[in-house]
C-alpha cells in the first residue's frame, strides 16, 4: 500500500490498500498531457479504478468542481503573495520569478490584520462537469466590505493578464460589476479548462478576505435568508430605537436619552460594516464610507459609557470604574474627530482598541454593580454577555477555528440584537423596582402628622431609608369650621428625588384624609422639589 514514485519515469503508480486491490498507473503522453490506465487489481481488466488527486502538469492547488456545486469556499486552496513595498506589477506578480513567492493560505479566511502590504491572491479553478455540457458562469464573492481597493486580473487570450475589474469602498458604490454589498465577480468557465485568476487586494483598515465561488442559481437562492436576517436585527434595533424614545419623552429619564444615542450609533455601524451603507445610504461618497466606521465606534463608546454611568450609578458605588468610563467617553470623543481630520488608518487602529477596553469595562461596571446587589445590573450583564459570546463566535471564524457559515458571519449582529432588547428589558425593569419601592413604602409605613403650632402641618415621608421634609404653610386655624372652609387651599412643600414626582400626590391624599377633606381633588397645590434640582409646579387631580 502507499505511494510509489519511481525517479526513473515520469508517472507514478498509486496503490489503494482497501477493499479490492486497485493500481492506477498515470504515463504522461496523451490527453492534458496525462494518460490514465486503471487495472483491477482482482479481475485483471482494464476500468474500474479511482481518479488520481494530482495530475502531472496540472497545479496541486487547482480547485476542480462540476455542474452540482453551489459554493466553494477558496481560503484553503488559494496561494498569497504579501507585496510589502506595494508595487509589483501583474506582469511582475505572474511571472516566474515570483511563482514561487506564493504560499497556500490553508484557512478558509485570510486575516491579515492591520497591514500597509498588498496582498496578491492566485486561484487555479477547474471546471469538470460529470455531464458533457457548455461553458457556464460562476460568481466570486469576497465577503468582506470594507475594503478599500480590490482588483481582479483574467488572462487574456494572449499569455498575459488584463484588469477585468476594479472596485471597493474607496470606489463609488457604480464601480461594483454586480451591485451587491459584497464583491461580486462573474466568470466564465469552459468545461475542462483551468482558469488562473489574481486578485490585489489593499486596505487601510483590517484585511479579511473570505473568498468564495458561487453557482448562480445557489447565490440568488442564498439571498432571501441573509435578507431577512439582516431586516430581524436591523428592525429589532429601530423598534427598540423607537420605543425607547417613547419612554424617554413620558418618564425624561437621561438614562434612556444616551441609550437611544447608544442604539443609533451602533446600528449606523452595522449598516456602515455590512456595506448597507454605501449601497443605500452614502454610494458616492466613498471618503465618508471610510471614515463612518471610526466614527460611529467612537460615537457608540461616547454614549455607551455615558449610559453605563447613569443606568448603574458606578459614581456612587464604583468611583474608579467611573473613571475609567469617563476615560474612554474622552478617547471616543477623540475617535470621532481624528475620524473626520485624519487619515483613516489611525482613527481605525484607535477605535479598535477603545471598542476593545469599552467591552471589557462596561463588562466590570456591571459585574460590580450586581455583586452590590442592584438589581437591573443582572439584566445589564446578560445582555453584555450576549453581544460578547457574538462577538468571540466571529472572531473565531475569523481566525479559521470555526467553519466559515451563514451564522459565524453573521453571529456578532445577532449578539448585538439580543443586548439591545436585553438592555430595554433592564431599563423596563428598573422603572418597575422604583414602583415597587414606592407602593411597599406607602403600604407598610404609616406618614405621621402633627402640628407644629398656628395651623402648620409637619410631614415626615421616609421612603427607602431617606427622609425626605412635607410641610403645609399657611394652614388656617378656624376652630369648628367645615372642612371646605378649613381645607381651603394649603400649600405643601415636597423635597422628593426627581424619579419619584408622583408620591406627591399620595402624600397629599393622606393628609387630606387625616383632615377630613371633602374635595380632595380640589384641595393642594403643591410645590415638589426634587434634590438639588429646581422647584416644580404641580396642579393636579388626586
């Protein structure tokens, strides 16, 4: 069994140890240079064997597929070449010369990093129908976006190479052959004919280069899911968008402004990312296309962080993780005017760490702050957790550990979806824990009224173990009267929190029902104010 290779012919003999001894005997000489004798290693005769995996003449790293396939992932199979200067040729890069220049990529993604390089990419495509039929056309897809420059050279009937396209997102959106948010390519394959392509590929921000082959049928076929799922997350984010601005407008609490600033900065970066954007949005305004991405990072740190510090009060019970929060909201102020001054590059670099440190710190913001026992902080960390495990999933596909499929593409958007209804869910349960809060005080506890001499009225409210002053001014001393001449109009003040305006009114009918009121409707005005916030006028219906 094994591999036989003698030095003194040009073939080789392959045994397979398996089942029925076989021996495939390939001589150079006839078709494609190649000729293929088959013997059976039982009956003697001639067919019946396996087809060899590597032909002479022919490239090892050629892809061969026929008319069943729908997709190929290429990562594997094609050879890259690093251009570090940047200024090889396609005359220089396809010569001999440089032939052996070019390493197998091995993954099914080629992630290059951050890198000023050029990087040249060959693939050997074979098309071997099983069926005789007539030349057919394929689809490559370079799933990634955000790349700046992107160019793909065919042979040109003529031993040498033409440009049959250039494109990117330094390109208006019409430079794209086929007007997708990916890159599209279309080839022309004839049956039995290698094809050798290069691509160049240069940008100034990350270098990730998916590259697959399509059927075109299976492409067209493939779009209604990704669609769809692209309209869930993208939907999921407006809803909450918008019903949080709702909630915002009735309750005005600041929590809920900068977590709307938060979702609209995140979801423009999705869009931005995924290439929605200059598809949709922005198509010939390349320059902004770029620096969108650095932008809408720092935009999304800046009220991300500010959301954090309010929602989980880190200045009261984690002074130095507050710090840091207002730190990074500084660098995210930064990120967004380096993204519309300079070059792209360094607004880049810089947004991926700040996104770097504001996942890990608003992470221990909200450990903190549940491990001091809050509440809505378990909401806060679950949703967190959700966008993180999203994110290690796409990194790790991108990385080549995981496989190359339509959710490790696309598992940091789901992630970001879910951490978005989550955090809403956070904000929604923090409004019922105050009531909840309110109605067990005025329940269980029992408001104490005195006078204090001439007619004043003295309250005291304690409400979740603070204290808070009630007094009626200008009560009138009338003994004997009736209660619609002694319960004229008193005035009370109300030093409540700002998150708690309505316990006024439940203090209010509590004093008007120790004093007999008749019309407790018509009875207070009441002047509240909150701590260390400006007096506010209240008239209303008890």
């Amino acid at each position: 069994g094994g591999l036989v290779q003698p030095d003194s012919v040009a073939g080789h003999v392959e045994f397979q140890p398996a089942g029925e001894r076989q021996m495939a005997l390939h001589l150079p000489g006839l078709h494609d240079g190649v000729a293929d004798l088959h013997l059976g290693g039982q009956a003697g005769a001639v067919g019946g064997g396996v087809q060899a995996q590597h032909r002479v003449g022919q490239d090892p790293h050629a892809v061969e597929f026929d008319e069943h396939t729908r997709y190929l992932t290429l990562g594997p199979q094609m050879q890259v070449f690093e251009d570090v200067r940047g200024d090889a040729t396609i005359e220089q890069v396809s010569s001999a010369a440089l032939s052996g220049s070019f390493r197998t990529n091995g993954k099914a993604v080629l992630n290059a990093g951050y890198s000023r390089s050029v990087f040249w990419l060959r693939v050997d495509l074979l098309y071997r129908p099983r069926e005789a039929s007539a030349a057919r056309n394929w689809l490559l897809e370079l799933a990634y976006p955000p790349l700046d420059n992107l160019e793909l050279y065919l042979p040109d009937g003529a031993g040498g190479y033409r440009l049959a396209a250039q494109t990117g997102d330094a390109l208006p959106f019409s430079s794209r052959q086929i007007k997708q948010n990916n890159y599209l390519f279309e080839l022309g394959l004839n049956p039995g004919e290698p094809l050798r392509l290069y691509l160049r590929a240069q940008s100034q921000g990350s270098m990730q280069m998916p590259l697959g082959l399509w059927a075109p049928e299976a492409f067209i076929e493939a779009q209604p899911a990704r669609i769809y799922v692209l309209g869930i997350i993208y939907g999921v984010l407006l809803v909450m968008l918008i019903y949080n601005l709702f909630i915002f407008l009735s309750v005005r609490d600041t929590s809920y402004l900068y977590y709307i600033l938060y979702i609209a900065s995140f979801g423009l970066y999705q869009v931005s990312v995924n290439g929605a954007g200059i598809q949709y949005f922005w198509p010939n305004d390349p320059w902004w296309a770029n620096a969108s991405t650095p932008f809408l990072i720092g935009s999304a740190a800046l009220f991300g962080c500010q959301f954090a510090r309010s929602f989980l009060h880190t200045g009261e019970h984690s002074p130095w993780v507050d710090r840091l929060l207002l730190l990074l909201m500084a660098v995210g102020l930064l990120t967004m005017v380096l993204a519309l001054t300079t070059s792209y590059a360094t607004a880049l670099r810089l947004a991926t760490y700040l996104a770097l440190a504001f996942t890990v710190v608003i992470f221990t913001a909200g450990i903190l702050a549940w491990l001091r026992g809050m509440r809505v902080a378990r909401y806060f960390i679950i949703a967190w957790s959700a966008f993180l495990v999203g994110g290690v999933i796409n990194t790790l596909m991108v990385l080549g550990y995981l496989p190359y499929n339509f959710f490790t593409m696309y598992s940091s958007q789901f992630g970001s979806a879910l951490e978005v209804g989550l955090l809403s869910l956070a904000l929604a349960d923090r409004i019922n824990a105050m009531r909840e809060q309110q109605a067990k005080t005025l329940l269980d506890d029992t408001l104490p009224v005195r006078p204090i001499g001439s007619g004043i009225l003295d309250v005291d409210v304690v409400i979740v173990s603070q204290r808070f002053d009630v007094t009626a001014l200008d009560f009138p001393t009338i003994p004997q009267q009736s209660g619609r001449q002694m319960m004229t109009r008193p005035v009370f003040r109300l030093n409540l929190p700002a998150e708690l305006p309505t316990i006024g009114n439940l203090v209010r009918r509590r004093i008007c029902e120790s004093h007999h009121c008749p019309h407790p409707g018509r009875a207070f005005q009441a002047n509240i104010e909150p701590d260390d916030h400006p007096a506010k006028n209240i008239d209303d219906d008890v």
